[in-house]
C-alpha cells in the first residue's frame, strides 16, 4: 500500500520496525549522542515485553544509527517490561541508567538500576542489570503501580557525592513527585515530603526537573542550557510532568529549594497542570538531557500515531520522536520557556524558496512553488496592521480557543492567516497551521497558534482535531511560524518557539511529487505581509542493523 509507505518519515527518529514510545536515558557520551526508547521487539502494537531501543549518531541528532536493544524484560523485577528511565554521567564519566521495571503479572513497579558493560565503548552496546535489583520499592502509602520512571541525579547540598532523583507518583488524585537521596545509585533514601504535589492531576508519568538560566552573560548566554545540577544565581527550574490521566505534558517554572527539597512554582496560577503544556498537539512523555558537548539541554519526545490502531501492523510500525529542540528560558516574557528544533536542522536542507514583503489581501490562498513539499522546514513572519483592532467592527473576544473555534474557517478581522501544508493541488487534503489574531482585553491583539485537521486527511478512522493555544507576541515582534514537515508529521512553532503544536497528518493525495504547500490569509479585514522561506529537507533513510566503525 503506497500510501501507508509513504506516511513513514525521513527525518524524524523512528525504529526500523515496531511500536516505540517514550524518549528513554538521552545522553552524550564519548563523542555520540545516544538515545534509547520504550520499543516492543513483538510487534507495532504496545505490548508486555517493552524493552529498550537502542541508536546512536556521532553528528547532528539526525544521522541515527540502530543498535541492538539494549535491556529486555527477562528478570523477576522486569518481566512485565524495562520502563522508563534516566542516564546520569557521573563525574569519572561511569553512568548509572536508572529504568522502572514492572514485574510479572503486573504486580509491582519498582526501580533498578543497570550499566554499561563497558564505559569506555563509545557505542554502549552491552548493558547488564545490577546483580541485586530491584533499587528501589514502592514506599509504604504508594500505589504499587503508581511509582515509576526516575530521573536524572542532581547534586545534593548534602555534598560529597550524594544525589537526588524524583520519582512520579500520585495520592488519591493529587499527582505527586517523591525524592530519594543516593551515593551509589544501588542504595537509596526515601526524604521526607514530596518534591511537589498539585491536586486533581492524577499519577504523574516521566517527570523531569531541570535549570534553565535566567541570564545572558558571557559564560552563560540564553542560549546556553544547563547541566542537571547547576544552582544559584541566575538559574530557575522546569519541573515537567506527564499526565497519565489526559496524555499531555505539562510544565511550571520555580524555584527548587534544594534545602527543602521542594519546587515552587513562580506563580500558582501557572503551576504544574495549570499554567503551560510543552506542546498543544499530540505530544507525550518528554524528557531532556545536557548535552555537554555543545552546552545545550536538548528535549526529546514521544509522538504517537492518531488513526486507526489496526492500520499499525500494516505499515510494521507505530510511532515517532519528535525533532530533538534545545530548550531555553524565555527572558523576553518570563513566563515560558522556548523550544527551538536543533540548529543543526537548517544544515539537512537543500532547495529553498524565498518570499520577501509580499502582500495577501484579506481571503486569498497563494502557492508557494517549493518541490518536496511532504518534507519541509519552513520559516514565516508575518506583519498585520493592528490599528484595525480600533476601527473594527468585530467585538472584543476574550475567549478565542483554537479547539472549540471552527478551525481555520473561522474569520475574524485579522485573522486566520498561516500556511495550507502537506496539501494536494486542487486542496481536496489540506492541514491549515495558522495564527489567529483576536481581540484580547483593552482592544490589544491576542495571538493563538492553531493546527486545523478536519480537511486533513480522506482515510477513515483519522483523529481530526483543532488543537493550540495562546502565545504571547510583544510589542515590536512580528509574528512569526515556524513549520517542520515530515510526511505524517507537521510540528509547528510560534514566536520562536514559545507555543508548540505537533500534530500526525495522513494525507492520502500528496503523495510523491504531489504534495503542495499554500500561504493563505482568512482574515475578513486585514491584509498580511509575509516573508517566508521553505527549505526542502533531505531523506535520512538508514540501513538496519547498521553497527558504524567509531573510529571512521
Ligand atoms: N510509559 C512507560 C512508563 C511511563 C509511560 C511504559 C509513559 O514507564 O510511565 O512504557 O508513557
């Protein structure tokens, strides 16, 4: 069936075959970069011997080379499936993986603790499990299945070499984050209290805390990410948790008091669950690492697949990472941080096509002639007259809401306006990424990124949703997209990163040389200046089982 072939991607991280989930244990380790995963050898459906994928790339986060699996469900501890966990380099350069196991006849989730036969192998090929696991029981009080998937160890003020993780969790319905002390990862100690609790959001899947700098000095510039347990000055924390209850990953910014042993929230308005999601589409399971090598914390991501779940053995495989993306503190507003795809992204691109201050009247759609329109990056910045927030006619809308709006159909005076992607020629499949620009509080423009899916694709069973969310523009900025197109896969950024929205499109027309990409402006009033370029992105397409010669 060409059409299943044709939505795998070609720049996106993807096993040769099977189901994959969570992003497991990144690390930069000996010049290569590593990435594990959540990967049943059995087939492209979940199943109960999820073991752990194994890749490595020497370059750019795109040039993946499959290894062998690196741990399979075949101890007491782990029969029910090796789960997710975490990679701490240590400061020999010894690491120490940390993944939950789950045992037979799904009894217990308990920790343990495995490491690389040999750390001086650049490649880490063979893994083996600690003689004594599990590490770590579910505490008395704790849901023997609601205890799961460690993080990575930061320093403990306790000095010497004692470390914190935090370990995810829930008490009725109040989500929750244990921490535990360690010296020597195989012996750990329960602290007292929670690293942060918020009510109402269920067990708390894949949490992740982090620093990120709140500076722009010489060492240390925005765009610098930092390592795991860098403190002080300068330096605020993410605490990210996944939602168990609604598959979404949620995100606060605090401060973590190491002293306590708890993170609080900037504001409780925006806490964990109630303020920011790292992405508005279809996303789960984050997990970032430090990458030391270019100082950069890099976030990585599970995207699943959204049609029918009997189409998965069809195509011999299901699911994707999303593109791997620094992420930074966003020093402009301070109160988000900012996702920006890896640079090294703009180097996997060959032809482009530019527009420069071209303007669309109010309701037109425009093609844009680039060639290998399913695999794009594209960048767009559009400039739209907000004195018309004045004259207008359209009342103030304070509610706008991508999901509950009719979608790109949907006019309003200054808005939508954005690009027609993964489309065919005569529009019979379109995916419309697009800002809606509404009138927010004191007559202000308030900008939303959207990704409308009703036209998306012909095959039945699709998932079509109108998924976004509010991204703040200030004064003086343009407002800019950026789009990333993978066959069956658009991720899409709004003002440089602040807003994200990744959603699986199936089309079933753009196949080959038919795929084509639109600028259009819906808005009933306000015409839009664009400039625009559209990279074509080059196919990665590895061979399998494909162990590279580290010293070539
Ligand atoms: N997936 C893993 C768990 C984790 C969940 C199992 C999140 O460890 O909590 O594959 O997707």
């Amino acid at each position: 069936n060409v059409m299943l072939v044709w939505q795998r991607t070609v720049f996106h991280f993807q096993p040769e075959k099977n189901w994959m989930n969570d992003p497991n244990g990144p690390l930069y380790h000996k010049g290569w970069y590593h990435i594990f995963y959540q990967w049943n050898p059995e087939g492209a459906a979940w199943g109960n011997k999820i073991s752990w994928g194994h890749a490595v790339d020497s370059k750019d986060l795109l040039h993946w080379y499959h290894l062998p699996w690196a741990m399979y469900p075949d101890q007491p501890y782990d029969l029910n499936g090796v789960w997710t966990g975490s990679a701490t380099t240590l400061p020999d350069g010894k690491l120490a993986m940390l993944y939950t196991g789950e045992t037979e006849d799904e009894l217990v989730q308990d920790q343990c603790l495995a490491d690389p036969v040999n750390p001086t192998d650049p490649l880490l090929v063979d893994w083996v499990k600690y003689s004594v696991n599990p590490v770590i029981y579910p505490p008395p009080g704790i849901g023997v299945k609601d205890f799961r998937d460690p993080t990575t160890a930061c320093r403990s003020p306790a000095g010497n070499d004692t470390r914190l993780i935090t370990i995810g969790s829930k008490l009725g319905k109040t989500g929750i984050s244990l921490v535990y002390e360690t010296t020597n990862f195989t012996t750990f100690k329960l602290l007292y209290g929670v690293l942060h609790a918020v009510p109402g959001t269920g067990m708390w899947e894949c949490v992740d805390l982090y620093p990120v700098s709140t500076k722009s000095v010489i060492v240390i510039t925005q765009e610098n990410g930092l390592d795991t347990s860098v403190h002080g000055l300068g330096v605020k924390h993410v605490l990210k948790t996944s939602f168990d209850d609604d598959k979404h990953d949620y995100y606060a910014l605090g401060t973590y008091d190491l002293q306590a042993d708890t993170f609080v929230p900037d504001d409780p308005d925006l806490d964990v669950g109630i303020g920011l999601r790292l992405d508005y589409g279809k996303y789960y399971a984050a997990r970032t690492f430090y990458n030391q090598n270019k100082q950069r914390r890099i976030l990585w991501g599970w995207i699943g697949e959204t049609d029918l779940e009997a189409v998965d053995p069809m195509k011999g495989w299901a699911s994707l990472q999303a593109i791997p993306r620094s992420i930074v503190f966003d020093k402009k507003t301070g109160t988000n941080v900012l996702q920006r795809p890896e640079e090294e992204v703009e180097s996997w691109s060959t032809r482009s096509k530019t527009f420069h201050d071209i303007s669309f009247e109010p309701g037109s759609v425009v093609p844009i002639h680039v060639t290998g329109a399913t695999q794009l990056d594209i960048t767009a910045s559009f400039e739209v007259d907000e004195t018309l927030l004045e004259t207008t006619s359209e009342s103030h809308d304070a509610g706008y809401d991508c999901s509950n709006s009719g979608g790109a159909g949907t006019r309003g005076s200054l808005g939508p306006f954005g690009l027609l992607v993964v489309a065919d020629e005569k529009l019979s499949e379109l995916t419309p990424v697009y800002l809606y620009v509404a009138k927010g509080g004191e007559g202000k423009a308030k900008a939303h990124l959207c990704t409308y899916q009703t036209r998306s694709s012909m095959a039945s069973g699709v998932e079509k949703d109108v998924y976004g969310s509010a991204v703040p523009v200030l004064d003086g900025e343009n407002y800019s997209a950026r789009i990333l197109t993978d066959h069956s896969i658009v991720e899409s950024f709004a003002q440089a990163g602040r807003t994200s929205v990744r959603s699986r499109d199936y089309p079933t027309k753009d196949i080959y040389g038919a795929a084509r990409s639109f600028f259009f402006n819906n808005a009933t009033e306000a015409s839009v200046r664009a400039s625009l370029k559209a990279w074509q992105t080059k196919s990665f397409i590895r061979p399998y089982p494909f162990i590279p010669d580290p010293k070539s």
